[in-house]
C-alpha cells in the first residue's frame, strides 16, 4: 500500500463536479483524482484509500484561470499592492497563474529584478510569470537583453503602462523576441493623441468638462503594431482592446493571417464612460471605458475569435490616491471579480459558452504566454478552480484579499462565485 503521509502520494478527490477542460474540449460530469500535486487517471476504489474528498455536486471544476495582465505593483509601491497579497486576491478569484507587468520601481528589466520575483513567488498563492521591460527603464530607449531576461524567468516583454514610441525599435524588439520565442505585448497609446486626457473623448466628458482620450490614440498604435508584424510575420499581442476601431482592425489583419492576437479585460465589455457620470475614479482606467458601440464591439471580438484572451489589467492604488477624481491614477482592480463578471455579462446573457469563457480565461492564456497551466490533462499540475455558476453576490470592497480597494464592480451583484482555489494540489482558498 503506498504510503499517503508521503505528500507526493497525497490524494484528493473532487467528487460530482461539473468537469470543464476548454484544452480538451471536454464538459461532463465525473470526479476527478489529483494525485502528488497533479491531475490523476481515476482507476478503481484503491486510489481513494485515505483520500480527502471535496464533495462538489453543483459546482464546475475547471483549469485555475490564467491572467496574463497583472500590476503587483512590487518592487516599489507595495503599499498599493505586493506579491502575497496580489496572490491572495488571485487565489480568491480562482486565478491560479498570473503575467506580473514590468512598470514598477524600479523596472522588471534586469536579471536580478527578475530573479527576485521569482524567488518569492515560490511560496506565493499562485504561480507568477514575470514580464520584463522591452526597454531599459521603460524609457523607450536602449533595448534590454532579453536573452539574459529570459533566462531569469521572464516569459514575455512589454513596455506596459507606455507604449515602445519608434516604429524601428518596436520591430527590432519583436525580431529579438522571436528569435527567443518570447511573446511581445504592446500597449497600443500613441501619447501625441493622449493629451493629458484621462477618460474617453466623448460626450460624457464634454459634459463634465475634463479632457478626453480619443480611440484614435489606441487605434493609430494598434494600426502600427499590425503593419509591423504584416511586414515581418513576427508575432505581436495586443493588450487591453477598448474600441469597435481596434477590434475591426484586429479582425481584418487576422483574416488576412497576419501573427497577430489581442485581449480585452472584464470592464470592456461591462461598463461605458457613463459611468464616469459619478465622478468617481474607480471608474477611470487607461485605456478608457468607452461607448456603448465599443463595449458591443469587444463583446462581438470575445465571440468570434477576435480577440483571443480575458486579462484584467489588474491595477491597485490607494483610497487616498484614488478620492480626487481629476487627479487620481488610473487603474482598476480585477482577478477577484473577473470570472463572476464573465459569467454574468456574457455567459448568463447567452453571449458565450462557459466552456468557451474558460477558454479565454484559461487555456487561451496559458498558450498566448506558452506557460504549462489552462489544461486538465492528465499529468498536468492540478491547478484547479471549483465555482457555483449559478450563485450571486454583491461585491464590497471590504471584503477582498488584496490590499487595494479600487473595483468598478462595488456594489453589483454578480453571477458565479469561486468557492474552491488548488494550486499544486493544494488548496489556497476556500470560500467562508
């Protein structure tokens, strides 16, 4: 009989659950065995000798979800946010593998940086993958040495939170990149178009008085990038899609198959700048929310392949930082509520299939970033979510595990309700 205090033989079963696994396009209801921190083949009654049993009829049990657009906002601003607690809120969200972005102080553009990250992230709640700076000190400037970053333990590059500005250097970083097979995320914002706006051109901001962002601004930079890799046939991922422009321009471009893919993130496809009528700046973000062509838009682009990803662009800033509406940062926080605002903005309208929710959330992730999660393979490590897709709550601030408490989704009650987070085998949150 093999020995279960070995934690390699450890067993868990999942009894009764609704099994999704987008990577195997498979859906139905068994249990599922996890074994020595991975999934197991269920042969007979001998492998549920001294098991634990998680009793899960009701629930679906899915590949923990990938976000691959994260601020942890650590090194250097950890009062906003650091690495454990951003794995706390993770974890609660039943987010098991997260992209960390490189625009922190100073910037994930070194090897030691990285490999900081790394090291800590070891005991963490979730699997972190660090994405390192294209530039040196996201200045746009000086090319870092991606071969050296890579081998730290970065498993991509962008300049995020500011766009790489020349046209010549962004193709000379896509052409670096390749040649490692590291993928190339860009933060599409021609600045010369921004202007010191801080929410969308539009009428709502003519009515409140305060400078607007034009679409132009995110439009002209994803135009750019697309040409770049039309020319090339290098890849290039698009982060944060918020207008029907960028939408129509990704789907032409990959009809007429260029390397090019995309993600858009929970608020997008949930909330218009009318939400900016309050005045409150959990609602302001970079890039804006838009109208609601856009919103319909994005929604259209999930549904079609367009766009290719569900990230959150996970943002965390202070209440104080975040009390004066003309002068607060942008940025929203996400992974606790991403999955639930999924359900309830496409799956229960009758947008999207669960199955193919979890796969922008999971599986789509996991093999933009070529990183082994988003599978319930056999073998695979068992990073696992269990949810109630039926159940509702109201979401209060108060109550998440991160250390910021900017969501835009205070206060709405939402659809499908993370009641089990396993990484590893282990589970790092269980709902109260």
């Amino acid at each position: 009989m093999p020995d279960r205090t070995n934690p390699q033989n450890r067993r868990l079963l999942i009894r009764g659950a609704l099994v999704i696994d987008p990577s195997q396009n498979s859906e139905e209801l068994r249990d599922l065995l996890v074994a020595g921190g991975r999934i197991a083949a269920l042969a007979d009654e001998t492998d549920l000798d001294g098991a634990e049993v998680i009793e899960a009829e009701g629930l679906v049990c899915a590949p923990g979800l990938v976000d691959m657009h994260v601020h942890l906002r650590d090194p250097g601003q950890t009062y906003k946010e650091d690495l454990e607690s951003g794995c706390r809120a993770a974890a609660a969200g039943g987010v098991t593998s997260l992209a960390c972005m490189p625009n922190t102080s100073p910037a994930l553009d070194n090897p030691a940086v990285i490999g900081d990250i790394v090291r800590r992230a070891a005991s963490a709640g979730a699997h972190v993958y660090p994405v390192a700076a294209v530039t040196a000190a996201l200045a746009g400037e000086k090319l870092n040495d991606f071969a050296a970053l890579k081998k730290a333990g970065a498993v991509a590059v962008s300049d995020d939170g500011r766009p790489v500005p020349a046209a010549g250097q962004m193709m000379d970083a896509m052409r670096a990149a390749a040649a490692l097979s590291l993928p190339v995320l860009s933060h599409c914002e021609d600045l010369t178009l921004t202007r010191g706006g801080i929410m969308n051109d539009g009428a709502v901001s003519r009515e409140l008085g305060v400078p607007g962002i034009h679409r132009a601004a995110e439009e002209a930079a994803t135009a750019r990038e697309i040409a770049l890799a039309a020319a090339t046939g290098l890849p290039v991922h698009i982060c944060h899609v918020s207008t029907r422009g960028s939408v129509a321009l990704l789907r032409d471009a990959r009809r007429r198959g260029v390397p090019v893919t995309g993600e858009t993130a929970p608020h997008y496809f949930t909330f218009t700048e009318e939400a900016l009528r309050s005045r409150d700046a959990d609602f302001r973000m970079n890039p804006p929310l838009r109208t609601e062509d856009d919103r319909e838009a994005v929604i259209e682009g999930l549904c079609d392949g367009t766009l290719g990803a569900i990230a959150t662009d996970h943002a965390p800033h202070s209440p104080a930082e975040k009390a004066d509406f003309l002068r607060a940062p942008n940025g929203s926080i996400g992974m606790e509520t991403s999955l639930a605002a999924g359900i309830t903005a496409l799956v229960a309208t009758g947008r999207l299939s669960l199955r193919r929710l979890l796969w922008l959330m999971s599986t789509g992730p996991a093999r933009l970033l070529g990183i082994p999660a988003g599978t319930l393979q056999e073998g695979a490590a068992a990073d696992i979510v269990l949810f109630d897709p039926a159940e509702e709550w109201t979401v209060d601030p108060a109550r998440l595990h991160g250390k910021s408490r900017n969501t835009p989704f205070k206060g709405m009650t939402l659809r499908g309700r993370v009641r089990y987070t396993l990484l590893d085998g282990r589970v790092v949150y269980r709902a109260e």
